[in-house]
C-alpha cells in the first residue's frame, strides 16, 4: 500500500513545471500542496500567475493555490524542481539544506559525484549516492536526486539495452530537437520560422558527459563512467513537442541485426516489474515502418513515456544506426522526475 | 567570346524546371528556345501550364513559349533534363541517340560508368568519359553529362578539399532536407506539419555512393571510386529551401583545426579561375558564429551556388565535425546544372 | 436501453474516414462491421491499406477488416460516408436506393430539398424530410441525412442563439481553416510553408448557402430558407487541425452584449437533453481572455465536440463581432455525422 | 538635382531599423551616419551590437559605425525612428526639439492633430501640418511626420482610389498578420506553432482610428476625419513577412466591378509622377488568379512598396469584398517612413 505524499512545484509557471502539474493532477501516490516560482508571480494564485500553455484547461486542483517564493519554507514532504539552471543550484542547495528530498530536473547538480543521474529503468542502483550525501551532511536529512537532459534521457534509453547486452564502443547522436526544450517564450518565432538552428547551448556536452554517468557503475559512493565514445551535433526543429536522433552505434561485440532489435524491443527492467505508475509497458518501441519514428504521431506513445526506434539498418562506418523518438517534456523532464520518485518512494527513500 | 546556345528545358514546370527557367533569364550564353513537360500541359504555352511557384513573376520572355513533349526534336543546341526518374532513362537517352547534349539533374544515368557525375570545382577531368560515350556510340554525337543528387553535391563540395589535403577515412552525414527538394506538390502539409520525417526514398544510397564516384579517379574510359566509407541518414524538415548536414569525418592524415578551416576557405578551382557565370566567388563560405549556417539566412549565399560551412570542432568519435549548408535547387540541381553546361561550353564540349 | 447497430464506413482510409474509425471505437451502440474505400485498397486488410495518420495507433478491432468496395453489399445496418464529393452523389444514392441509411459527410446531396442538412442542437425537427425521400421512392427503405460542410457547422451553431433569442439580419465571416481540411495529401507544403492561401474551393458559397438551410424553418416536406443575408471569405492557414472565423453579426433586434455571451454561454438543446453519447456538456464554450480562442489549445474542448467564442466586442459597422473556433474533422466533420446518428437512433429514424 | 542628406536611424538594431539600414544602403538621397538604439548596445560598434536578422549579410558600411543613446546629439540632418511605443514619446519630441526633424514609424504621436499622418500616394497636401507644429513651438524648428501602423497603410492605399471614386460608407477588414510585425524576439515560437493568435495588442483600434484621419481632409491647421464606419479584427498567423487582409467595403455611390478593379489598378499619384526612388510604378497590383495574393508569393512585388489585391467579388452583406497585401516591414515600416522623407525632400519641407 501506497501512502500520498505531500509535493511543491519549483518553478510552476514555466513550460516543464506545468507539466508537472498536468502529470500529477490525480497521481495516487503525489499531491501538490505547494507551488513555488521565482518570477514576479509570488503572492497571486496560480491561475491568475500561470498562462496555461498545454492543451486542455489547468486542472481546477491547482487554481487557487498560491504562488509562493521558491524558498525552504514550502508545506510539503519533497519538492520536484524544474527551475532555470542560474538559480538552481542555490535554491536546490537550500531546499536539501533544510531537509527536503530535491528531485530535479535542473542542469545544477548532475554531475555531482554524490548525486545520482536516475533513469530508473537503467541505473537504479545509483540511489545508493543519496547515502553518500547524507554522510557528508552530518545533520543534513535532505538530498537531490536528478534526471537527464531531455535529448540524454532518449538516448540513454536506446543504448542501455545495447550497453548490457553487447557493449558499445561509440556512439553518434545527431538530433532534432523541439522548440518546448527552450521552455516559454524560448526560440523567437522568426527565428525558427522555415529554419533550422545548429546549436543548443550546452546541449552537446550535456549529452557527451552525462550518458557516461548514466550507464557507469556504481562504485562504493561515486559512479565510475562508462568507458564510450559519445559524439553529438544538436539541432533545434520547427516541431512542438518531440525530440529526434540519428542515431550510430558501434558496438564491443558481434550482434546480429535481429540481435539487436530484440535487445531494444524486449528491454524490460525493474520500473516495469514494480509496474510503477509512470512507467510504460514498453520501454522501447520499435517502429517496422520504414518512415518512423516521426514526433506528431509518436511522441505520445506509453503517455509520454515509452521511446520509439525506427529505421535500425547496418551501418557503413559504425555498426548499425538508427532513429530514436520521445517526448522531451514527458519522459524528457517532468515524467522523468516523477517516475525517479515513484522508483524511490517504492525502494524507501521517500517517506 | 562567347556564342549563345539555344536550350531547351525538359520538365520545365516542375520546381527544378522553374529554377532552370529563373537561372537562364538574362544569361549571357544560353538562352531558352524549348520547353518540354511530360504532364498534360503539352500544347499550351508556358504562362498557361505553369503555375509559377518561385517568388517573383515568371520572366516575360518565356511566357509565349509553347509547351512541348519530351521528345527528341526540339529546336535547340542542348537540353537541361529535369525528368522525373522513372522517364528519364528513356528520354534523356532518345535525346542522346538523336545528337543532343543533355545535361541532366536526373539520377537516370548517374551512375552509369560512361557519364560524368559532375561538379566543375571537383573533378571536371571526369568529362573525359563524354568520349567513352561516343565512342560506344557509333554515329551518335549526342551525349550525357549529370549532376549529383542536390544533397550529395552539398557534401562533396565540403569533403573534397580534405580528401584533396587530407584524404579522407570515413564520413558521416546526418542530413535536415527542405521540402523543395521533393518537387511539387511533394510532401503534403499534413505530413510535415509540427514533424520530422525520417526518412527520403533512395536518399542515403544515392548519397552513400554517388559521393565515391565524384571524388573518383579517372582511369582511361571509366571512374576508379573513391576508398572511403560515407554513412548517410536522411530527414525531411519543415524548411522550404536549403539543405542541412551534419557532418563528422576521419581523415587519413593529421591535420589542425585551423588547417581545416583553412582548407575550407581557401577552396577555389577551375571554374573560378575561368570566372564561369554561375561559379561563387567564394565556394564555401566558412562561418565562425555559433549558431551558423542557417537556411534561412544562407542558403542564397553566393546567389545560391555557395556553400555555407559552420560549427567546425574536434569530435569525440571521428577527427571532426561541422554544419553544412546550401540551397537545394540553386547549387545542389539547376544551378549545378547550368555550371556544368558553362564549364562544357568553356573547355569545348558544346559548341 | 440501446442497441448496437452494425455500421460500414465509406471513404475509410481518407482523414475523414480514419475520424470515424477513431470515434466509434468503443462507442456505446454503433459498431464497425464493413470498411470501404474507393481507392486502390481494395481487397486488403485495413492495417495494409491505410496509412493511420492520427495521433496514436490504429484501433486494433479494425486492422483485420477486409477493405472492401463502396457498393450496397457492405454487411451493416446504416452507413458512415465521407466519399469525395465527385463518386459520393451516385454512390450514396445507389446506398439509399438499395436500402441503407446513409449518414453523410459529403457535399453532394446537402442542398437536396429533401434531405435534411443536421445538426442537432439546430434542427432536429428537420428529419422530417426523411419521410419525403421514403414517400418520392417507392419501396425504397433508405435515406440520405447529412451534415454541413465543416465551416458552416461552426458558423451556425454560434447564429443558432442568436437567431432564436434575437434574430439575424446579416452575417459576415472570415475564416481561417487548418489543412485537414482539404484530406490527405491536400494541400502541398510548399504551398503553405510561410504563407496563407486566400482561396478554398467551393468554400464560400457552401457557407453562404447552407447556412440559410441549416437555420431554416420545417414547411411540410421542404425547408424554408433562413431570411438572412450570409458573406464568407475563406483562408487556409497553417495549423493542422481547428478552423477560426472572425465573424460580424447585425441583429434584428436589440440586445445587450451580456444578452449576447448570456445566449452563447446557456445555449442547449435537445441532444444535451437526450445525453446523447458524443454531445458535449457545453456546445459554446465562452472564454473571456483577450487572445482566445486558439486553434492549438482549444480545439479539443469537449472532446472535440464544443465549440469556443471569444473576443466578443462591439463592432463599429455590425452589431457585434467574435471569434470562434472548432475542430473541424471532430465536431465539423466524423463527429458531426455520429451525433447525428445518435439523435436519429434516440428519435426513432434507425433502427 | 537632389543632395545627398545624413540621416540618423533611432532604434537601428530593431527588426524594422534592420529594415531602415537595408533599404538606405546605396539610396541616391540619403546617407546613414548615426545609429541609436534603446538597448544595452550603445558603445559598441552596429556589427558588435545588432544580430543581422535579414537575409543577406549586413551592410559593410555600417558595420563600424558606432552604436549611440537616442538622444539629440547625433550628427545628422534628420532621423528615422522606429522605437518602441513607450519610449518613443519622450525621445522623438526631444529630438524635435533640438531641430531634428523626425520622420516616425511609432505610433507616439500619430494622432496628435498637427501631425501628418502620411502616405504620400494619399495625402500629401498633410504636410501643411508641419507648419502648425513648428508655429506652436516658437524657436523649435523641427517637426514630426508619422507614416500609419503596417496594417492601416495597406488598408487605406487600398480604400484610397474607392474614396476618392465613389465614396465609402463603410469599411470591415479582418487580417491575417506577419510574425515580424511584432518585432524581435516578438512571438514564441511555441505561441504560434500549428495555431493562430486571435489578438494583438492595440491593433484593431489603431486601423479603426487611423484611417480616417489618413483619408480625412486637410482644414486650415487640422486634419478632418474621414466619415466613414471602419471594423478591425486582427489575427497573427505564422508567417515570417506579409501582411494579409480580407476587406469588405460599402460604397457611398453605385459602382460597377469593372469600375472597382479599373480604379484599383489606374491609381498613381504625386510619388509616381514625381518619380520619388522608392515609389513603386504600379501602387496596387490586380491580380485575377483565384488564388492569390499570396503572403510568399506577392509580398516582394514592387521591392516591397506595391500593394496587391484579388478575389475581388460583390458581396451579399456590404457591396464588394477583395484581398489585399503587402509587406509590412517594407511598404507597412521602413519603406513607408523613407517614402516619406522622399517625398518632403522632393516638397522643400527637408533640405
């Protein structure tokens, strides 16, 4: 049996932290009790402060909770946290400091060597950090989890399988990323408007660094990196929602084109066994068509939160590619952060 | 001095047939005297067929001029093929049999081991192979020339002066295409809508292996490949015109970054030097912004016969990695076209 | 209680028709027993012969449905059509002639004199006209019932208050329609990519005409048309799915502005009465924010089924202006003709 | 003969003073020597300070020129303003003040009585107001002329040949705007993507206000409005540049299609006869396709200065209605204001 634990929103108004609300309006295990952001929205109600940007109407549950300042004293049992990555590694600071469970979607703190990286489907072992940081916080009872980048969380989900099962060597992502990555307003519309941007601020080493924590070992209390090559070139895209990757792989071992395609179709791992609330059926779905995955029709599947793979061909420099597909604000951010507490609220590190 | 040509225009109301219109009004030595359209627009003159889709009106001169089938006796010197694939084959080889020299954009006889896959900045000796045409051909005196696919000639221009300095390993390509190069109508709106789609029918082989034959060796009558590896994967992106990659590549031999960037920028050959009508003066265009190029704001660099290079950094997996950019039916198919028909004219094989 | 009626699609694979696979799966008392199509497909299995474009995955009880041709043959009680306009007057007539209701989203019979043009929170008295079709064909059993082209049905269930409560003297609207409404492939994107089209065909006289029908009064077995004068121009912008109309109505009478949003706001009918399964709550759905509403965030109020006002002022020529908006292939088109059916099983006209 | 006058642009890093630095480079009269900005640019130089937004590179003459405060200092002999609403009050009278005279794109002082409100195919003898400025500030000898909002002047250039012909009574315009004519960062590109904005700020109001005073009659030292009924509703759709309108108007006397079109086409004033460089030779283009103007198609004609109409037809509420289109940061911005200065150059009111 599940108990409901008490939640605030760190940054509530923005484009992620709507998310959150969206995604918890109705959770069994999560209520909001508090909502916190740090532009001039403080001290109004949350309808009157949020321009709801998401399809659908702002659940009538948040409406008149008040906006509050982005501080310790929120009246809730953990904090999920989606602000801009300036003022994060202050506040997180502040809210762990003051003993709350921080799990965050914020740049901050990743590669923290005592802060785990979660994606629970692949490294959930890591929580074993939050012992690491509670040791050197004589006193302290909080700690910050955190979740990857958007565009990391979809590769890392595409190459684990293929990490456990071959080992890989080196991977190449080139991805097309969607304008709700750059959060509201974000990316000028006639910036966009029938363009392609080459660069994302720190996208690229985002992706180069933190896939090597993800699927590192876990070694006493810090993370040994994964022992890969990764490259990325990033783009932003005239898309919504959806982020995209061109996907090559070289791998340790041989493996089979069907070797591999069952190693994606069939991953499987303890979020599911615990069928946690967020986790989808299918981690990984594999597309046949020759021209998916595509993000209008496939950024919803498992409600945001399974990946899409399409196209696995051989590949004439590395050993096979591929295209990879998720919803970056679901499984991406907001999704993420809530499956990394339900994972923790079912291994005992939330109570 | 030069003579003036008379040419016709085989598929003239498609959108490459619009540019070859566009491109050849007012040149100095070709002028438009045949246009031929395989659609029911034969017996009508152009203003009547053609829905004009290119910003600006239709040129006057072309207006009264009737319409054609794509057959062998129009009343010109040479004709620019813009033919569908599927009849291409066959009429651009009626054309050849009956004494025409065709300069074709379409992939029909591309790799055809007696016809030039040319691009006059890389390997104009490839026209030596006009000969092996004849020859095989008693009595004809018509013959083939081609252009590359447009996003190949984009990826050739960019390696060919690190294969000519370098030499080149391996190469991977990641490619964001504008929807002009579908033709009309192409891909339907509902399709590309808030969307990517991963995939181009036969883009990654033409790409894949039209590359080799380009930066080939002539060997007597026929073209020695290239010894390199090229991957390619192909996307269609919300963008009217210019094509996008993202390119890494391995070469053979070390070299510094800024011995790259040099040999980007200080790229120039024949067609410069003989001051072609359509040749940029500048081949490519090396960028040092961050977020350059862009389609939108470079793919008319150069009136659209540039190329645009930017992002250039050492990558993790290959040597190094950068953007390129051109406009897909500028450079990368009338225009190249037309280039390949000026340097012809110029070393003597239309007269 | 109700009971299922077995239902056949025609003109199953286009937008339309995917619309009415969506929305009858699960549907209470209609069930898809025959799938039609006049294209090529027939003879497959629908999962072979369509390309789902919807969000989501195609329903699985359809997939193994044999695609078969729209000829009276089709194992069902009543008939779905969404046929081109130009096969749909013969075959939906050869439908009715052999017995079948048919229930019809094409334009082809709409402006029949005895066929009723539905919508159901207007006009339900209009299916009256049945009994004239069954009385001008002997031993004839079917009949034609349809419903308005997708802008008209917007347009008039925002008069439909104000006509009753106030009269109309005048209407001028001005629309902007996304592009499922031209069907698949539709409208090319490089026709929409960075531009607004001013031309729909056939568009503006739909709207002018059907409009007087629609609001038009039962005498015997015709209708009289609505005393009205009705001006449409039609734009087709680029946004997927959710047509706006800025709209200026001159009254016959006097009425407040709080009269006015009173009469959208509270306006209900008959299949709110009835609960008819795809009836929404609230038909107008009234938003008083200065920039609402929008096709993106409001076109799915009401699953679909509502339609929303907003920016309802004063109008300096008019009496009063607005903006309103609906999903035009929900509530302008599959959903329209499956409310209709539902109105006609609760009133007897199927069974 | 003309002389070569030095301008100032004030608000020269903005989406329209790009416009402004674009349209002056190379003209015959006016040579830029200052450039101010609002912003936090001031001190570096224009190529430091402003992010080329245009296609095309920024002028090479510009590029070192140092970026000032907007304040009445710059050593020039009069300035272009397109500065933010807000601040343009304060700064354009001070420049005023000083001598300066101010040719103005903001709406500051657009109603104010003495000032023209100036399109000069419209009402060039508005001038004269200029006269009534300079005697209420004794010793000032500056002066400020406004061109109308982006929308307005289209409107009325279109409404000017049916006023002066027939006589309008009443005017209903809804438009369909461009993404830049709310400047940079202006819209986000999420607020826009696959949807449309029913709103923008002050709009309707300006277009309701601004063109009666732009077809009004001159009287002594004040301008009489026009008397006529005018209705906006104004919509931003995503579209980079091109302002589109759909319009119906009533005429005051009986007209004829024939005499609508003939009077739309055959209009030309004093700036055509006067051959002022900026002024198009065809004011107003007809177009008889069913489907044009066109935003992508049709915003360039005439270098951006000539309005196009179409679609024009009777209609059932007032008498006719049409299509109408330009470019907004040309003919509706920059090029309006320099127009402007042309034609007050060409008049002694500059020297």
């Amino acid at each position: 049996m599940t108990k409901t634990l008490r939640v605030g929103i760190l940054g509530a108004t923005g484009m992620v932290g709507q998310r959150f609300v969206e995604l918890l309006e109705n959770h069994p295990q999560f209520q909001i009790t508090a909502l916190a952001a740090s532009d001039r929205s403080q001290g109004k109600t949350f309808a009157e402060a949020c321009t709801w940007r998401l399809a659908g109407a702002m659940p009538e549950s948040v409406k008149t909770l008040a906006v509050q300042a982005p501080e310790p004293t929120l009246d809730c049992d953990l904090v999920f946290s989606s602000l801009p990555g300036d003022i994060a590694r202050r506040t997180e600071g502040d809210f762990a400091a003051a003993g709350y469970p921080v799990i965050s979607n914020s740049s901050a703190f990743r590669m923290d060597h005592d802060v785990p990286l979660l994606i629970p489907e692949i490294n959930p072992e890591h929580l074993a950090l939050i012992d690491a940081q509670k040791k050197s916080s004589n006193g302290q009872h909080g700690f910050i989890v955190t979740n990857p980048n958007c565009s990391t969380i979809m590769l890392a989900l595409a190459l684990a399988p293929l990490h456990q099962k071959f080992g890989i060597e080196s991977v190449i992502a080139t991805t097309m990323q969607a304008l709700s990555g750059a959060g509201y307003p974000g990316v000028a519309s006639l910036a966009i408007s029938d363009n392609v941007l080459p660069f994302i601020e720190s996208e690229e080493e985002k992706i180069e660094q933190e896939t090597l924590k993800i699927l590192g070992k876990l070694n006493g209390e810090t993370i040994d990196d994964a022992q890969m090559r990764v490259s990325a070139q990033c783009h932003r895209v005239n898309v919504s929602d959806g982020h995209l990757a061109a996907v090559r792989v070289k791998l340790k071992g041989p493996a089979k084109i069907d070797e591999v395609k069952q190693a994606f179709s069939s991953f499987s791992a303890l979020p599911q066994e615990l069928k946690l609330h967020s986790a989808p059926e299918q981690v990984i779905i594999v597309r046949e068509e020759k021209d998916r995955p595509q993000p209008r029709l496939d950024r919803d599947a498992g409600n945001g939160m399974s990946i899409t793979i399409g196209r696995l061909q051989p590949d004439n420099v590395l050993d096979y590619r591929f295209v990879v597909l998720s919803h970056n604000t679901i499984r991406g951010a907001a999704g993420a952060a809530i499956l990394n507490a339900e994972l923790m609220l079912a291994m005992g590190n939330l109570k």
